[in-house]
C-alpha cells in the first residue's frame, strides 16, 4: 500500500480514536476528528461501557464526559476573567476544545501541539473544521523543543497550558520533568496556569481491583506506562509544589460544590488546576 492510500490517523492511538469519536458523539465536536476507527472502537466498547456504568458505577465515556467538562469550565472562567489569556493545549489530539473556543473568542491565542504526525493530522482536520489558520505545532514534550511552546508569547500577557487525558501515560519521574519544565518556562509571565485531569489510584471503591486490572490491559494496548500515582488531593498538591507551582486546586466530580475536599471521594479521575502567580 502507497504512502498515498494510507489513512492520514495512522499514527494516532486508538485512544485518541476513541475520545475522538465519543467527543463527536457528545454534540461538542465537529465530523472532521471523528474517524471510522473511532466509529468502529465506540460500537465495539459499548456493551462493555453499558456494564460498566450500570455495575460499577463509571465507565471511561462518563470520565471523559466529566473531565472535558470540568477543564472547559475551567478555561472559560479564565477567559472571562482575563481576556487577554494565552492557550497552550498539549497532547491535544482530535480534542475539539481549540476549534470550539476559537468559534466562541474569534481573538483568543489558542496554540496545539502534539508530536509530528497528529499535529498534521489536526492540521489538516482543523483545515476541513474551517479553521486552516489554527496553530498547530509539532513538539516533543521530553526535549529542549517544550520552550517553542512559549517562545511567541506575549510575555506581559497571562497563559493557561492545558493537558487532558495524559498524565496517568508517563510514570512519576516523567511527570516530574514535564510539570517542572512547564513551571519554569511559565514563570516568565504574569499568571500562569495548568488545567488537567488525572485518575487518582481506585480506592474507596468495591471494583477496584477490576478498576485496577482494567488498568493493566490499557497500559498493555496503548504500549505506554499507564498507571495510577496518587491516592489522596494532599499527594498531587505536594507533588506539584515540589514541581514549582504556587496554589493548587483540585475538584472531584461527586463533591457537592466547588469546595475542596482532602478525602479521596471514590471518582475515577479528577481536575487539577495548579497556579504560579506575580512571576514576573
């Protein structure tokens, strides 16, 4: 088969198929980053996902639901608040946040990167989504290269970097290079900060060993080290403090409101907003 017949998402996951396609499903995503790979995985995985939600409580296409929701309440506080905010959104994948929030603030500088041949991908997916002058950049996270990200900033402005579902993929010494690196290029500007998610370890939960099994057969499909790092909200502040970050917030979506709570609650994944402030 030519370099010409192959499909333009080769190389992408199929997990990013996956949150690609149930993106599209949500009515928050455009036909462009939906793939018949995706397709085929969400008709596939929905007997189990039915299953899941009904026995033990959760299933993946519910946590993509709450973690997609919670980042983008996140980030549209931030742009209410301050206007002039800068995106970074890393590892964004067939995400449509960039393309949805470029059609809601047409001024707003909204970057994407991911490693070269998804970032094309994206590229010519945004293209087809009517957005082709989207910025769209290929970047190691692991190199010298993550100060590119940064480099055509407005450094009097503030900037929000946005990672979503990608932490739980590289072990604690590898978070601790790319937090670390993010922190230190970040501090250059007046206000900086870092929306994700992350699965915290399953406990406080009667399936998590079959939560944790399950977790296993991910790391094994996708060829990456997936697996769980925290146990307690106290944990993940620390380790982010020791990255060189200011404050940070975390919410669990079974909280009853916005206040913070230091008990694991059970969830399967949780928003960190962490925060270095008056830098400059």
């Amino acid at each position: 088969m030519s370099e010409q017949q192959l499909s333009e998402h080769r190389h992408i996951s199929f997990t990013a198929h996956y949150t690609g396609y149930m993106w599209y499903l949500m009515g928050i995503s455009h036909p462009a980053f939906a793939t018949k790979k995706g397709k085929w995985l969400t008709t596939l995985l929905h007997p189990l996902e039915v299953w899941s939600e009904r026995f033990i409580g959760g299933s993946i296409r519910r946590t993509l639901t709450q973690r997609h929701v919670l980042i983008d309440e996140a980030l549209l506080k931030l742009i209410e608040t301050q206007p002039d905010t800068q995106v970074i959104e890393i590892a964004a994948g067939l995400s449509p946040r960039g393309w949805s929030f470029r059609r809601k603030f047409p001024e707003l500088r909204y970057i994407e990167v991911d490693l070269p041949d998804m970032a094309k991908a994206k590229q010519d997916a945004l293209g087809k989504a009517g957005q082709a002058d989207a910025e769209v950049m290929a970047v190691d996270l692991f190199t010298p290269e993550i100060r590119q990200l940064f480099d055509k900033l407005d450094q009097n402005k503030p900037v929000v970097v946005i990672s979503e579902g990608l932490v739980n993929y590289f072990n604690k010494d590898m978070l601790a290079q790319l937090w670390g690196a993010l922190a230190d290029h970040g501090k250059a500007f007046p206000k900086f900060y870092y929306l994700t998610d992350l699965c915290p370890e399953p406990v406080n939960h009667r399936f998590a060993q079959v939560v944790w099994r399950s977790s296993q057969l991910l790391r094994f499909l996708s060829r990456s080290a997936f697996s769980f790092h925290f146990t307690s909200p106290q944990e993940v502040k620390d380790f982010f403090k020791d990255c060189g970050y200011d404050k940070v917030y975390i919410e669990q979506p079974s909280q009853s409101d916005k206040t913070e709570v230091e008990a694991h609650l059970g969830d399967f994944v949780w928003f960190v907003q962490a925060t270095i402030e008056n830098s400059n």
